[in-house]
C-alpha cells in the first residue's frame, strides 16, 4: 500500500494542521461592526476571519498551528470561551485543514435525522447538542474498528447513532444533555478510542436544534421520476388563529414542496412549505401555542376549515387519502377542548325524526384529566346524563363490550391518545358499505352549559 503524510487507513504520521470554527448566535448580517470587531479580537489570532453557516449565523474561523488533535480541541474549547463572552455560542468544529479546503460545511445525514434516543425527541432541542466525529473511510486494510461499530464506542450507545457522509465519511452522532462546549469534552473519550484505531477527519458539537435544521433543509438531488411518499402529517393552530399543516418527522425534506387544500366551496389553495417550529405538551400532542417542548417541524400554511388534498414536489401531485385528511382534521377539532365538549359524527343524510333504520355513529365526550371517551354505535346515540366528567378509576386504551350504555352497541373506550380516537372513529366509518366517502360523513359539536354566576 502506498504510504503518504497520513499512513495506512489514514492515520496522520505528522503532526497536522486543523481548521477551528466557532459558530454564534447571531446571524452575520446583522452582525454591527463594533461586535464583529470584538468578536475577531477575543481570538487573539492575526489570521482569524468571520464567515457565515449554513444557517446564516456568524461563525469565527481560524487555523491551528500544527498540533495533535487534542491540542486542537483544547485551543478551540478555551477560544469558545472567549468569544462567549462577545456573544452567545452555539457550535465549536475542528477540521482537518486539508479536509476543510474541499469541504468547509459539515456533511452529515444525506437521508435526513436518524433515529433520536427517547429523552431527546421529548425535550427542547435547544437545551442540547449533537456531536459529530467524522473519520475516513476503510482502506485497504481493514480498522479494528469498523464503520459498523463506531456507535458502540459511546459510552451510552442509545445516545450514538452511525452514518456516512455524502462523500462516504463515515460518522458516529451523538446526542447530549449539554451545550455544545460541554457536549464536546463529554465525546472527548470515545472520539479518543476511536482515534486510536480510525483518522478522523473532523469534530463538531453544535445545538441540537441548529443540527436539525442545516439536515432538514439540505437539499437532495432527486432522480427523475422517482416516486416520494407522502409524509405523516397534522394540522396546528397558533395563538393568531393562522392554521398549518404540519409534518415533524425530521427525516422527510420538504424543501421545495406544497401543499393543495381546498375548502366546503371547492377554493383551491396551493402553500409552500418552510422550516418552523412547534410545541409538544407533556402528553407528546404538538400545538402552536408555545406549550411545553420546542419541536422543529415542516409546515405550510392552510385556509381555515379547508381540507388537504395532496402534496406536491418537482410537479408531481400525491394526492391525500381524503380518510387521511378527515382522521387529521378530527384530531385539530379535539385538541385542547374543555370538559363536557362533544363531537359526534355519523352519515350526513341521517334525520333523526325521520329514519328508524340502524345508522352508524360515533360520539366522543371530553372527561377530566385530558380523558376522551369514544362510544361507537350502529343506532343513535344520545347524550348521557353524567353525575360528573371525573375519569378517577377508568380503565384506559381498553375496549370495552359490556354493554354499560343502552343506545351504545358497539363498545366504548376511555383514553388520552386523540390520534387513537381519531383513527378509531374513522376506521369504523371505512368498514361501513353503506359510509363510501368522507363526503357523506356529518359531524355536530356541543359544549357544555354553564350555569349564570352572581358576584
């Protein structure tokens, strides 16, 4: 095998020189020529630049002499310091230099956020970090630690994930409970074994949510023809009453794609997608209000009451399961309702005083405590004199066939989950022969009444 600078398997027999870059929170065209002045001061380095991320934040850029790679990372841990206290820091990178003149943006994730560990999907992304050590490729002669077994290096190998760049990089990511600075002295001991066996070409430690966004929004070269499908999605409402559809799986793109709703008079809307931001309440439903857990999402915006009829992207139309749509337009009408709310559904053309044939209905009434409780029936189905709406001592996510309730003939089930609720009620519409399109499903809501208070 051929031996250059960098040996076999590309492990450096020289001491190298690595490219240090220090992202902050501040994007670099609002950046005033006072705090870009102090920022390039606080490096105390002739060589030091300003440049802009992929985000279009400011980042600071300067080159190591040459060192080791822990002396790299010691120079940058103790610059970000410093340049902390001009401004807020969200990421620390060290590159190696002859990688970062062909490649001066990270590359990670081409098919878009692996698999995230449980506390890191439940928790605001910009509480914690994401760092990734990149190294390069198998040579000839095989590691002793392959690609296949970079994740397992972490400590907590539920934290780490693999992945390859576009280039064919091999990586390990990995999430942490830190910041970045933090994150990155926390990945210090498995960067260090792996090291010992694999070159690594670079480090980077960046807020969690940063992280997302440059993977969400990089765009993809799609073959011609080739076929996408249409991402799980659902409506939100912010606090203004604008109304999105929404799509939080991180590992769909939709750079460049829309979305076609159109209303009860047939008004076609057509509405381009970005990148946002939702919240997740302690039960894991998204809104818009700015309740519980920050969740970076897709989202496009929509005409109130209107329903999705497909998505679009580089002009092909996947049109909507108009099923789909209705399941997610019945999970916004639920979410967030007050106690003794009611929606019921059931065929359209039905007249109570007029028909005496079975007919398929549902009825949902909002209990206590974030409970929902789903009666599905083939006769009419009134509404139940509750004594109160406590639901202390159900038995949740439980079907129940008892009979409890004369009009209710099918069962009931008490639960938190709206998208079970949903699906639930639309499922038994679709099994129906006589219920063939959501066209011919009418839905009634109620609140409850309140009694007239005297100050």
């Amino acid at each position: 095998m051929e031996q250059t600078s960098f040996g076999p398997n590309g492990m450096s027999t020289v001491r190298a020189e690595f490219m240090i870059a220090i992202e902050v929170d501040h994007p670099l065209s609002d950046l005033s020529a006072e705090r870009e002045l102090a920022l390039l001061h606080s490096v105390h380095t002739h060589d030091a630049h300003l440049d802009e991320s992929v985000l279009g934040n400011s980042r600071i850029v300067f080159r190591s002499d040459h060192c080791e790679w822990w002396d790299a990372g010691r120079l940058a841990l103790r610059v970000e310091r410093l340049v902390a206290k001009v401004c807020p820091t969200i990421g620390i990178e060290i590159c190696r230099a002859d990688v970062w003149f062909d490649e001066q943006f990270f590359d990670h994730e081409p098919d878009g956020v692996g698999d995230l560990p449980e506390w890191s999907r439940r928790t605001d992304p910009r509480r914690h970090s994401t760092v990734i050590v990149e190294v390069e490729p198998e040579g000839e002669i095989p590691p002793r630690l392959r690609d296949s077994d970079l994740a397992r290096v972490n400590h907590n190998h539920r934290d780490a994930r693999s992945s390859r760049s576009s280039s064919g990089r091999p990586q390990m990511i990995v999430e942490q409970r830190f910041d970045a600075a933090s994150a990155a002295m926390s990945t210090a001991k498995p960067a260090y074994a792996i090291g010992k066996s694999r070159s690594i070409t670079r480090i980077r430690s960046v807020r969690s949510d940063i992280y997302r966004a440059e993977v969400s929004t990089h765009k993809v070269k799609r073959s011609p023809g080739t076929a996408q499908p249409v991402p799980e999605w659902h409506y939100n409402i912010d606090d203004e009453g604008n109304r999105f559809v929404v799509v939080t799986d991180l590992r769909v793109r939709l750079e460049g794609w829309s979305v076609e709703s159109s209303d009860d008079d047939g008004i076609v809307t057509t509405s381009d997608f970005t990148f946002g931001c939702i919240w997740a309440d302690q039960s894991g439903v998204e809104n818009s209000g700015d309740d519980g857990w920050a969740k970076d999402v897709w989202e496009a915006l929509v005409e109130p009451g209107s329903l999705v009829d497909a998505f679009i992207v580089d002009g092909q139309r996947m049109a909507v399961d108009p099923w789909d749509s209705l399941s997610a337009w019945l999970i916004e009408s639920m979410y967030a309702k007050p106690v003794g709310f009611i929606v019921e559904l059931g065929p359209s053309h039905y007249i109570a005083e007029r028909d005496d044939t079975e007919v398929v209905c549902a009825q949902v009434v909002v209990l206590s405590d974030g409970v929902m409780m789903l009666r599905r029936s083939r006769t009419e189905l009134g509404h139940l004199l509750l004594a109160d709406y406590s639901s202390a001592g159900l038995r949740l996510d439980e079907w129940q066939y008892d009979g409890h309730f004369d009009d209710c003939t099918d069962g009931y089930l008490f639960t938190k989950d709206i998208r079970l609720i949903a699906r639930t009620c639309i499922a038994w519409f679709r099994i129906n022969a006589a219920i063939n399109t959501t066209d011919e499903i009418g839905c009634s809501y109620r609140f409850a009444d309140e009694l007239p208070r005297f100050s």
